[in-house]
C-alpha cells in the first residue's frame, strides 16, 4: 500500500510538489545499512537527481541511528534533517526503481546491539511472593534412658520481613532461647538490616562475632542472578547484517544474527581461572573478521564499582545453648570491599570492643586488604593492627592461587605478632606467629587427579607443627571412585607420624552409595565401611549403615533410619562409641500459615509455598520437575522446600485433572522471601455444556427474543433460536453477567451455574424482569 501510494505520489500527483523540480514529497522505505526499517516520508531535493533528502529525525532514530547533528527545517509540526549535511558519517542514496532511500552509515552512528550470555538467568514470568505467613518447626528427641529433649522455631512473615525466634527444651527441662531476630530485607539494593541476634565476620586476620543489636550487610543471595564479578565481555561493529558465533576455550557458545553497528557481548559465563574467548563475524558477502582475547577470571575480585560490606553493632552474646539472656559489653566488628575496574578491590576491616569477656580491656583491630587479578593469577593482600589494653599487636597475609585447564595451585603465608588480637583472639592466648600453606593439583591422565599439599604453623606457645600430603583421586567409571593419600605430620611434643589412608566409593543409583576406607599409621590404624542412602527431595525413605574398627579403641557402628513423609520426618538411631550403646528416636514436623490457611507439614528450613488446585485431591505437585506429594481433599499442598528469591518451578500433574475441568497454565515460576511462604493458586475450573431457554417480560408479557444472541461475561456468545433457545460449551460453576441482544433492546441479567453440575445441565427458562430492559428507542 505505501510503495503504491508512494509511486501516485511521484508520478501522478504532482500538485503536490512544493516546488515542482527542486523538491518532491514522497513515501519510500527506508534502508539502514542493507536493513529495512520503515516506510517514510521524505523530502527530495535536487533539479533533476536528487541530491540531497530530508527525513524525520524521530524516523531516522527508529530505524536505529544515533548522535544525529546536521541541518534541520520544520515540516508540517515534524523535525527534519539534512541527510546531506550529515556526511561524512551517512551517506545516502536514492533508489527510484526500488522506491527507496537507502543509507549508509558508520558503526558509531548506530545503535548497540547487546547480547547477554551471564550464567545464570531470572525466568521469564518469575514472580517474587511477599504473602503474609508464618510457622512453627518442631522437634522431639527421646533417647534410650528415657531422656526428653526438644527444639522449636517461630517464623512470621508480613510483606517479606521475617520475624523469627528459636528455642530448646535440655533433657533437665531447662528452656533456652537461641537466636531471635528481625529481618528487614532489601532485594533492589541486596541489603539486609538485621534486629537482634546475628553473626559477624570480618576477613582472614580478624575475628567473628556473635551479638544481639542490629546488622547491615549487602547480601548478593537476594539476587541470585546478580553477577557481582567481572566476566570477560567482547566488543566490535559491523556494517551490514552478519552472524556472530562466540566461543569459550573453543567451544561454541552462541550463534547469533546480528544487525549493523556495534555489539557487546557481556558476562561470559566463565569458571574461575585462565581461558581465551573469541569470536568470528560472516557478512551475507562471506567476509568474516576474528578477535581471540585471553582471560583470567578470579573469584575474589569484584566487578567495577560493586561494593560489598557488613555492619554489626551490639552486645556480645555468652553461653549460647546453654543461656537465654546472657550478654557481654558492646562490640564493633566492620568490613567493607569494593570493585575498582574489573582487576582491582580494595577495602578495610575494623573491630572494637569496650570491654572483653574475660576484663575490662579496651580492644581495637583492623586494617585495609586488597584482591587484585593478574594476567595469570589471583593475588590477595592484607594488613592489620591491633590493641588490646596495653598489648599492642600486627599482622599480615599474603595468598596467591591460579587455575588453568592443566593445574591449579596456591600458596599463602600469614604472620602474626605475639600480642596480635582481634574479637576471636585474645593477645593471652595462643596463635601461629608463621603460617605457611601450598597446594598443587593436576590431572596426570584421563580420570586421574594428583596433588600435592604442606602446612607449617609456628605457634607462640605450643611450637611447630607440619603436614604434607600426596593425594591421588582415580574415578574408575561414573559410579566406582578411589581415592588414596600419603602424610607425614608432625605435631608439637611429638615425633613425625607417617599415614596412608584409602577410600573406596560406588554408586548404587537411585541416591544409595557404600564407600570402604582405612587408615594405618605408625602410631594408629583404622578401618570403615557403610553404606546410606539419602532422603529424597519429596516423601521417602532414607537410612545409614556403618561400622568402624580402630586398634586402640572397641569396634564401633552406628545404624539409622529415616523416613520423610508429608506431615514430618522421623529418625530411629542406633549407635555403639568406645562400647557404650546409645539409641534415639525423633519426630519432627511443622505448622505453617499462608493466608489464612493453617497446614501440616515436615519442617520448613527456607522458603515454603502452598499449592493450590481448588476442590481436587490426589493432583500431583512437582518442585523443579520434583514429585513433592498430593494435593488433600481441599486441593492444598504444602512444598516446605524452596530457595528464597529464586526462581522456583512448581507444576501440577495436568493428567490427574479430571476431563471435565478447564486447566490454564500448569507451571509457575515463585521466588519467596527468607523463610517467607507463598500462596500459589492453579487455574483449575471444573466446566460443563449448558442450555436452556430466555424469556424477556415486556409489560408483564412474556417475550421470546428469537435469533438474537445472549453474551455472557462480555466474551462468550451464543445466538438464539426461534424459541429463545441457547447453548454454551465449557461454561464454569458461578454467577455470569447476561446480556440478550433481540429488536426491542438489550435485557441484563445473572445466569447462575450451580455448583457441581455435572458435564451437561439444562437450566429451563430463565426470564429477564421488565426493569432490566433498555429499549432500543432509549439507547
């Protein structure tokens, strides 16, 4: 249509030409670099050839160019430009037989195309649930002399914050409280802010911490497809439509059509160590250019202007299992890291204390730290100092690690002065003055690895110790591995020991392995086999088998058995340590609450959802193509295991819907909040085929609307016969607005499907009242 009326315009319209010769309006397709983008009308200018052709700005920036400048006139309430005044960046040319303008233009005029290739990529559709729920995890434990004890947890969710408070009952009866707190979770920023009971840590040469005050931290698991390191990207620009094929150490990674102009490809999805990335670009003419760029991928660098950091302030929690309200004076525990470029991070780590547990000595440590990525290699780089009381302390570290296809190998050394302290170590108290530590790995042959590891520690107080160790791991097939391994260690007070240990494992398939091992030593020997078998992701059975020899001890073993159901798990165990029997037996199960809805179920450790097919028992419900269990007589299922902020796939089993019901989509894809719950209903509605007849009461008169049409819903339809008769297929349980088109007018109404109707109902004559007529002089 837009190349016909473009020709009338050209060749038959010419009173439409502003000024006949010198400028001609017409509509031509525009081509950007061989691409078309759109039909557009264009100002033609020239005598006889045009020489020159002016476009809309906003349809040249559609059809993907950038950073126009160049002469610009006003027509008809539209920007035009000059394509003329934009060279030597476009050119341009007129093409009367194809009826179009036809540009070239260089790759900085024209848009990126950018491919992401990250490793791990948020599912279409995903939905994060924020729904108000909560729980109640409980365990009990009674042991063979009669003993009692029990544990408990208290969840609460409300708009994805998580308030949460865990307990013990001891076997005297005693009631202890273990960790209380409230979480404030932040996943645009990946901040958590925590109220209460929390765990600090800092880096290698500082301490943890557990306290009760409040938490800042940045937690990257709010969103897990976040990529906080810097992976390799390539770069380039094309000036026609080509293919790209990228490739990762060889292999082929993506194959891709590509439009003129520039392109990037970001995140490669490398491990960590040394690679080559690279690409090849073919034209439609067969031309092809190459780019090849080696990497090094190190894990503790972060990308450009990443930060990552934790902030706890609070009093020290003491006697943890065994106090409730036990506390010590306020402490400080900082540290921070950044990402500068994608080779450099940088930060700082500080802790402090008014008051330590033992005197009232003031308490001061910290110092910055560096991770840096080098062409071959991962280097990391701290330095500390530190007061406590009138003890005054430093410390450093050095480490070094690389990975290749071929080798692996690191080696770090840390020294401490004898008076170095930190929240976890106080100057009293003992610690290694040198350490030093390397390991080298490689694999020797097909399926065989071998490495190498040595330790030194120089202790202030206890002396030298040693260990090396040559370790061999041969995987003989894909269910039959061994592993071998000879040390020489040697420990304060004591001459060198030599030990050999080997371990034999299989497969069986279906989750059960048995592994053999042994150890002997100048000084000790040891022997153990089992076998075990672990739970399954839904119901199930799980046990362990195992038996142990040691010469200087009575033969031991342990039997368990577990069993995994919908409502709990529960755990008989037998046991036999330095000749001594034991046995004990645990029951442990939850409560949980998703909107309103109160269920049993095994316990919840992370994110939880509710399944929801309304009315249907026995449809099965898949967690990550899973089989979790059934739904019960209220259609309801409980899934007590997904990842938070994931992205989790349910799916119910389609071929447990009787034929009878409608089903939408059987897959959805929920990410829950720590600990928090999700309600997920299924569109599931049980349909049935339903006729009758209509009457329309005119004046008090019975009135038959013949062959008009009756629309429910403002969506389905069905024409009406001579009599007023209608007919719908599929029509679901419940109240539906009702409209009867006829020559009088339009009546309204609620057709009503009862519940349970079975496939087919006839529903008689239903009649409109005379009040929900519009007549059709009125509309």
């Amino acid at each position: 249509m837009r190349r016909g009326a473009a020709a009338l315009l050209l060749y038959w319209a010419p009173a439409l030409l502003a000024q006949p010769g010198l400028e001609q309006r017409a509509y031509l397709e525009l081509f950007v670099n061989d691409v078309s983008r759109d039909t557009v009308l264009v100002y033609l200018r020239g005598a006889d050839t045009p020489d020159d052709a002016l476009v809309a700005v906003a349809d040249l920036e559609n059809g993907g160019l950038r950073g126009l400048r160049g002469n610009r006139e006003m027509h008809d309430g539209r920007e035009y430009v000059s394509l003329r005044s934009l060279a030597p960046e476009i050119e341009f040319r007129f093409d009367p037989q194809a009826l179009a303008i036809r540009i070239v233009a260089q790759p900085a005029m024209l848009e990126t195309t950018a491919i992401d290739l990250r490793p791990v990529v948020r599912p279409t559709g995903m939905v994060l649930h924020r729904d108000t729920s909560g729980f109640m995890n409980y365990s009990l434990t009674a042991d063979g002399r009669g003993a009692f004890s029990g544990s408990g947890e208290l969840g609460a969710s409300l708009r994805g914050n998580l308030a949460f408070t865990g307990f013990s009952v001891l076997p005297d009866h005693s009631f202890v409280r273990g960790l209380s707190y409230l979480v404030l979770d932040d996943p645009s920023e990946m901040r958590r802010i925590q109220l209460g009971d929390a765990i600090g840590f800092s880096s290698d040469l500082g301490g943890t911490a557990q306290l009760s005050g409040i938490s800042v931290t940045r937690e990257f698991a709010l969103d897990p497809y976040f990529v906080r390191q810097p992976l390799p990207r390539l770069s380039g620009a094309i000036l026609t439509p080509s293919t790209l094929d990228v490739y990762m150490n060889g292999s082929l990674l993506r194959h891709e059509q590509i439009a003129p102009g520039p392109f990037e490809v970001r995140n490669l999805p490398v491990g960590s160590g040394i690679g080559q990335v690279s690409y090849v670009v073919r034209d439609a003419f067969g031309r092809t250019q190459e780019f090849a760029s080696p990497y090094y991928a190190a894990s503790g660098v972060l990308a450009d202007g990443i930060s990552e950091y934790g902030y706890h302030l609070g009093f020290r929690r003491l006697g943890f299992g065994e106090e409730s309200t036990h506390y010590g004076a306020p402490e400080l525990l900082a540290r921070h890291r950044i990402g500068i470029g994608d080779r450099l991070t940088v930060g700082y780590r500080l802790e402090s204390a008014l008051q330590r547990t033992g005197g009232t000595s003031l308490l001061a440590s910290g110092g910055p730290n560096l991770a840096l990525a080098l062409p071959v290699g991962e280097l990391d780089l701290e330095a500390a100092g530190s007061t406590d009381g009138a003890a005054t302390g430093a410390a450093a570290s050095l480490s070094y690690t690389v990975f290749t296809r071929r080798l692996s190998a690191g080696g770090s050394i840390r020294a401490m002065s004898a008076s170095y302290s930190n929240l976890s170590l106080p100057a009293a108290a003992d610690r290694p003055l040198l350490q030093l530590r390397g390991a080298v790995g490689a694999p020797v042959m097909p399926r065989v690895n071998v490495a190498l590891e040595a330790q030194l520690n120089a202790m202030r107080d206890a002396g030298l110790s040693s260990a090396l160790t040559l370790r061999g791991d041969l995987h003989v097939s894909n269910d039959l591995a061994i592993s071998l391994s000879a040390s020489r260690q040697r420990t304060p007070g004591e001459g060198p020991e030599w030990l050999a240990f080997l371990t034999l494992m299989y497969s069986f398939g279906s989750g059960a392995s048995g592994d053999i091992s042994g150890t002997a030593g100048s000084r000790s020997g040891s022997a153990s086999a089992g076998v075990q078998k672990a739970l399954p992701l839904g119901e199930g059975w799980g046990y362990q088998l195992r038996s142990t020899v040691d010469r200087d001890q009575p033969a031991g073993g342990l039997g368990q058995v577990q069993y995994q159901g919908a409502y709990g798990t529960y755990l008989a165990n037998y046991d036999r340590v330095a000749g001594s029997d034991g046995a004990t037996a645990t029951a442990a199960g939850a409560l949980v609450l998703v909107d309103g809805i109160v269920m049993a179920s095994r316990p919840v450790r992370e994110g939880y959802a509710l399944i929801q097919v309304p009315g249907l028992e026995g449809v099965r419900g898949f967690l990550n193509n899973q089989e979790i269990g059934r739904t019960n007589g209220s259609g309801n299922l409980l899934v007590p295991s997904l990842q938070p902020y994931y992205g989790n796939r349910l799916r119910i089993g389609d071929a447990d819907i009787p034929i009878d019901y409608q089903i939408g989509a059987v897959e959805q894809v929920v990410a829950t909040t720590v600990r928090g719950g999700a309600l997920v209903p299924f569109d599931v509605q049980r349909v049935t085929s339903v006729k009758g007849m209509v009457r329309v009461d005119l004046d008090g008169h019975p009135t038959v609307p013949a062959f008009g049409e009756l629309r429910l819903d403002s969506r389905l339809k069905s024409p009406l016969g001579a009599d007023g008769q209608f007919w719908f297929e599929d029509l679901s349980a419940g109240s539906h607005l009702a409209e009867v088109e006829f020559r009088e007018g339009t009546c309204r109404f609620d057709l009503v499907v009862p519940k349970d109707p079975g496939t087919s109902l006839n529903l008689g004559t239903v009649s409109c009242a005379a009040g929900q007529v519009a007549l059709g002089a009125e509309k």
